[in-house]
C-alpha cells in the first residue's frame, strides 16, 4: 500500500538517492546548479507556510516524490515531481499532483507553474493531460530552470 506523507528531514538520504535514480534512468545531468539547490536540503528548499514537499512510500521505498515552493504571493512553483518506473501508470502521479494543486489552492496561490525537460515527452503529455498549458515565464533569479529555454518546457495552471 502505497502511503504519501510530508517531507521529514530524515528522509533526505532515500530521497536524495531516489532522485538521483531518476536522472540517471533519465540521462539528465545531476551535476546542474538547479538541480543540486532543490536535492541537498530539501527541507531549507521547500521550507515555509506556503511551500510543501510530498513523498511517497510503497513497503518503506520512496516511489515518488513532488514539491510547491512559492515564487510569490500568487504564484506556486511545482518541482521535483518523479515516479518509480514500475509505479508509473498507476494514478500515483495524478494523486501527488491533486494534492499538491489543493495545498496551492488552500495557501491562497492563483496558479502553478512547472518545468520539465523538454526531452520527457511523457512528462509533457501528463501535464497537459491535467489541464497545464505551455507558456514561457520571465526569467526570474529564484527559478533557475527559466533561464534555460533550450532545455526546458514551461507550464501553467490557473487554481
């Protein structure tokens, strides 16, 4: 059974090495200054009223991960949403990105924003499946990700 719970600070090492997983099954570049900002202290990254990390266990094994972290008043940024392989398929996703979209909406956010690698076909299929559509933000000094348009899809969601 699987059971999804908020980020405890001792989590970080299965956390850290799930991700970490992730990319390398994904052939990403762990070594990214983005990429280690969110992973090294997750609770600093998603601390905060408004912000919020999720994960999830199946048998004491991490299978997914996702996070908000507010940009600003009225705007949630998505962020390390991954799945296990053998949990993809399952509705895991979806239930992760329900809850991450009601904890926006209850801490008062407008919309979400997201990126993705714009080589994950199936992350981009997902998000527009639950209703984000592409959009290309500013670039902004507290969303690295922005600054790369040739990497990265952008998606937003109005609450």
């Amino acid at each position: 059974m699987i059971e999804i719970r908020p980020f405890a600070q001792p989590d970080q090492p299965a956390v850290s090495d799930f991700i970490s997983s992730i990319y390398v099954e994904l052939d990403w570049n762990k070594d990214q200054q983005a990429f280690l900002e969110g992973l090294v202290d997750l609770h600093r990254y998603f601390g905060g009223d408004r912000s919020t990390f999720l994960v999830a266990y199946d048998d004491n094994r991490v299978v997914g991960t996702g996070g908000i972290k507010e940009l600003d008043e009225r705007t949630a940024l998505l962020k390390r949403l991954f799945i296990a392989a053998p949990s993809r398929g399952t509705g895991l996703a979806q239930e992760m990105v329900r809850r991450l979209i009601s904890f926006a909406a209850e801490r008062g956010y407008a919309r979400i924003v997201l990126d993705t690698n714009n080589r994950n076909e199936r992350a981009k299929r997902f998000y527009e499946k639950l209703g984000f559509r592409r959009f290309r933000p500013p670039t902004r000094t507290d969303w690295p990700e922005s600054k790369a348009p040739d990497r990265f899809v952008y998606y937003q969601k109005s609450l």
